[in-house]
C-alpha cells in the first residue's frame, strides 16, 4: 500500500471512461490500499475514484463517518466496485470539491437520495441506499468513472477559469 499521485485536472486521463473490474483479485485489494492511503495522505477528502490515480477501472472508496450525515455513513473507507445507480431522487444542490482539482469548489446539482447496486471486496453485490451527503458523494465518485468531474457541470466561464489555475498550479 502506497500513496499515489493525484492526477490534477486538465489531464487527459481524467476523461477516459473506466472498465468494469471482472475478477475481484489481490490486485483489486491493492489498489484499494493504495487509494485509502492516498486519501489519507493527501488530507481531508470523503472519496478517491481510481481514475484519479491513473487506474480505469471502475472502482472507488468513500469514507464518510455516519455522524458527518445524520447516521448515513461509512465504517470508515469502504471499497465500491462495478457501482450502477438503481434509483435516483430528489434534489440536492451543494457545493463540491476535488482532489483533482485542488483548492476549487462548484456548485451541482445531484440527487438527494440514491440506491446503488455495486460488489463489495468479497464480490459479493449489495445495494446501499445512500442520502445527503453521502448520496452526493456517491454520485460524485461514479462520475469519475465515466470521466466527468463536477467542473464539467459548470459554465464555460467558470471552467475556463478553474483551467487556467490548474495549468498554473502544475507548473
């Protein structure tokens, strides 16, 4: 397990879309270790997509402790993999941010409620019905998965801006 670099956007490889994980291996459980150490050691952040490493493969962990949301949390990170939307509903319009896209926040709108159909690290699929905050963050995450960051959702102007200071903050 080892921290990884983040990649920061514009990069290309944000874009891509991931694959589906077909084998639950030691080098899916690897992978995992690596993003919750990397969350971990870059700081504050309630997710981390495996694109953002790199690595298309349509996986992602969350760590949102169950009092940060009203009792709608994690135990600690939790590992998400092959995750698909069932249900979406209501509205939730928040700010978000990124560690791909450091030190800037938009706002999106996302659903308030969610169920989501994914395998845990047994390959064994479960549903989690997620709302608010982890609900988001749920969304957010699977975004990723499909090459979309939430400065997608944002005005040209807005997304022109974020650009330049990004391709500022990686010189």
């Amino acid at each position: 397990m080892a921290a990884k670099e983040v990649l920061i956007w514009p990069d290309a490889n944000l874009s891509k879309t991931s694959i589906a994980i077909e084998v639950i291996d030691e080098s899916v459980h690897a992978l995992v270790a690596d993003l919750i150490a990397t969350m971990e050691y870059e700081g504050s952040s309630a997710g981390l997509a495996a694109p953002q490493i790199g690595i298309h493969k349509r996986l992602f962990i969350v760590d949102i402790p169950p009092q940060d949301n009203n009792g709608n949390g994690t135990n600690g990170p939790e590992a998400f993999i092959n995750p698909e939307f069932i249900l979406k509903e209501g509205r939730l319009h928040w700010e978000e941010g990124c560690m791909s896209i450091p030190h800037e926040r938009g706002w999106v709108t996302r659903s308030s409620r969610v169920i989501m159909r994914y395998l845990d690290l047994n390959g064994v699929q479960q549903e989690r019905e997620a709302f608010d905050y982890l609900a988001g963050c749920f969304q957010h995450e699977a975004d990723h998965l499909d090459g979309k960051l939430w400065v997608d959702y944002q005005s040209p102007l807005k997304r022109n801006l974020v650009r330049k200071k990004m391709l500022k903050l990686k010189k």
